[in-house]
C-alpha cells in the first residue's frame, strides 16, 4: 500500500479540495482523505493532483504531418492527400519508433490513456503481412514502452463511398477485403489485459456500410464502438443522397447508438441527429485543434450535452498534444458563436477531458475515487500561468490557465 499527499487536488466540482492524500494499493485507490496533514510514509505532491487525461481519439502517424500542412489554401480533402503519403511510407519498425514518441509525449503531457483510432493494418499492396495484426501489435508494443493505457481501436474501412466504389490505391493499406475478414483479424487480437483493451471502430458510414454495420453490432459484445461521424458537411450530403438518411441515423438503425459508441467529431448534426444521440446516451469526441487545424467546424457541443449525451476529448492528428487546451477550446469555440459566455462550466471541461474520456473508451470508474486505477498527475502551481491559482476557483484556472507544457 502507497500514498500520495497532494497540496491540492480535484475531487470534482468547481474548486479543488486542500491537503489531500490519496492511498492506493495494486494499482487501485483504496481511500482519499482531504484536510489532513502529511506523515512520514507520504509522498508529497505539490500543486494540483488531477485524473489522468484520457486522450479518446488519437491517429498516432499523423504527428509526422506536424508542421508540415499548416500552411497555404486547402481543405481536410487536400490535408488527407498529404496524410495518405505519410501512411504508405510507415513500416513495422518505423511506425514503432514513431508511436512510441507519440504516446510518450501524451504520458508527459498527463495522458494516461489513450483511444488509438488505428487502420494502418496491411502492408503498401494491400497484402496482409505474415501476422495480420503485426501493425497494431506494434501499436500495443509502442504503448507499453510508453507505459500508457492503450484502447486499440481497430479500424473497418471496406469501401471508398456509399455507392460501393473501390479504395484508392492509397488506401489499400486500410482496407479488409470483407467484412468476415475484418472481424476475425479483430477476434484474433483477443480481449486484452490491463494496460491494453481492444475496440471496434467502423471508419465512418461511407466505408462501411448497413449491412456491416449491422453485423459489427452483433458481434460488438461489450466491445466499445468509435467512428467517425458527421465531420463533413460534403460526407453527409453523400451519405442523404445515396441513403435517405443522416450518418447519426443510420447508426440508430443498425442498433449501433449507445453509451458503449462514441461518435468522433459529430460536428455537423441535424436536431435529430443531437435528438437520436443524447437519447441514447451516446458519447460524442471533440478534438478542437484538430478541428479548427483542418477547417471542419464546430459542433454543437452544449446541445449534445442538453439533449443527454456526455462529451469527451481527442488530440486526433496532435497538431498539438494539450488537453487542456483541447478543453478550454470546446468552451471558446462557443463563445465565438453564440456571443456568450460560460456555456460550459469548468468542471464539465475536465470532466469530459478525464472521466467521460475513460468511460468512451470502456472504463467506468476513473477519476479520485476509490475503486478506480491511480492514474493520476500533477499541475504545478509555481508556473507563470497559475501563479495567482486559488482552490476554490481552481477548476477554472486549470482549464482556462494552464497548459501541458
């Protein structure tokens, strides 16, 4: 048994709690006492303890494209063209190299687990390698050298749009043959242990169509479910055009809204759309900088929440790796909109970027109590950004102040 005696810490809510000491034992909190004083067997922490960040959606090679795509005219569609390149050039061994200096950054940015959106599956050709799960076995490996909570989401990507046209070339890396293929290179990855739990993710509605969908449902068994949706206004044009039907509501029909599903991005939403996701409790991802970085918009991320669905948070292509400011972005994103202020409170901020992020990625309890994993970090206080910090606002200095860096 070990325990941590924190000068502050967030225990929810808007302010933090004084002189905490948090014990924990094979790697579980047993006990949180706050107004205590230190003892000898305390490891003393000073500054803030808080949740570990839970990153829910991350594509670990688009950190090679930092810097690199920023500038000139453009849109996602030209972006992704750039992106393409730099997946067909990834091997076993480069892609290991390069993971783990991802994954490493997010544990030094407070990230404690990670959703790791993954469809690099095959080699260039399109031919599976000798071991078809050999890229996202690597993807486990480059985690545990991180030593970072991992979710693999494996990635379906069966078809190029909704009319059933081919991959690209460039996308062959991607792409399963069928459906039953898919799910048993999914089967063969196993259930996971501890650090590494595995996880459905249906690209978006225009690669893997109904009837899949249908069946990923089906064979989901407590699995959690990602997918990209509603990113683009140009994808959900397509997918009425072709369907009848919005992505959010072809999702409802295939049984496959819920809280074990997160829709990533969901940023242009009809009402019902918000309506069909704040039912079902589903969780929407929002990752403001990869949004604002690549032009897609800014969803409706108050009227989710008003409707019922819980909000969490992704750094997505790590244009920066900084969930506080992936935090405070959702609320400024807002206010630029709306003309308001304060449409989401700071303790909803941290919350969706630490509890609701590990509940998007399958774990129920996380956070400073007892019975979750002490997967906790500290924010200093001796920094110049929170040298006026004062606990009884001190969830809005955390996230309206402070940085990971």
């Amino acid at each position: 048994m070990s325990s941590v005696h924190a000068q502050y810490a967030w225990l929810g809510g808007e302010s933090c709690s004084a002189n905490v000491r948090i014990t924990f034992a094979n790697g579980l909190i047993t006990e949180i006492e706050s107004d205590v004083a230190p003892s000898a067997n305390d490891s003393r922490i000073s500054g803030v303890v808080i949740p570990g960040f839970v990153n829910a959606h991350s594509h670990a090679f688009h950190r090679a494209l930092r810097g690199r795509t920023h500038s000139g005219l453009g849109d996602f569609w030209a972006w992704r063209t750039l992106m393409y390149q730099v997946a067909n050039r990834l091997t076993p061994e480069n892609y290991l190299a390069l993971a783990t200096a991802v994954f490493s950054e997010m544990a030094l940015a407070g990230i404690t687990h990670v959703g790791e959106f993954h469809y690099v599956h095959h080699q260039q050709n399109g031919k599976q390698y000798d071991d078809p799960n050999e890229m996202g076995k690597v993807i486990i490996e480059a985690a545990q050298r991180a030593g970072i909570r991992l979710t693999l989401l494996d990635v379906a990507y069966l078809h190029g749009g909704f009319n059933g046209e081919q991959l690209g070339d460039e996308q062959r890396r991607f792409c399963d043959l069928t459906i039953k293929q898919w799910l048993k290179r999914v089967e063969d990855l196993g259930t996971g242990n501890a650090m590494h739990t595995i996880g459905l993710a249906p690209h978006s509605v225009r690669a893997v169509h109904q009837a899949e969908l249908e069946q990923i449902a089906k064979f989901r068994n407590n699995r959690v479910v990602h997918i990209h949706v509603s990113e683009q206004p140009a994808e959900n044009s397509a997918c009425i055009k072709a369907t009848g039907r919005t992505p959010t509501q072809l999702l409802s029909d295939a049984n496959l809204l819920g809280s074990f599903t997160t829709a990533v991005h969901a940023t242009h939403l009809t009402a019902e759309d918000i309506s069909l996701l704040g039912k079902s409790k589903t969780i929407a991802c929002f990752c403001p900088t990869t949004e604002r970085d690549l032009g897609d918009g800014i969803g409706p991320s108050n009227q989710l929440v008003a409707a019922g669905a819980s909000l969490s948070l992704g750094s997505d292509s790590h244009a920066v790796i900084d969930m506080f400011e992936e935090a405070r972005a959702v609320e400024m994103n807002r206010r630029l909109i709306t003309n308001q202020r304060g449409i989401h409170s700071s303790e909803e901020l941290l919350t969706a970027a630490t509890i609701s992020g590990a509940n998007s990625l399958g774990r129920e309890t996380h956070g400073l109590v007892v019975g979750a994993a002490a997967d906790f970090m500290a924010v200093s206080t001796e920094s110049v950004r929170l040298a006026s910090f004062d606990p009884k606002n001190g969830a809005a200095h955390l996230v309206h102040s402070a940085t990971s860096a």
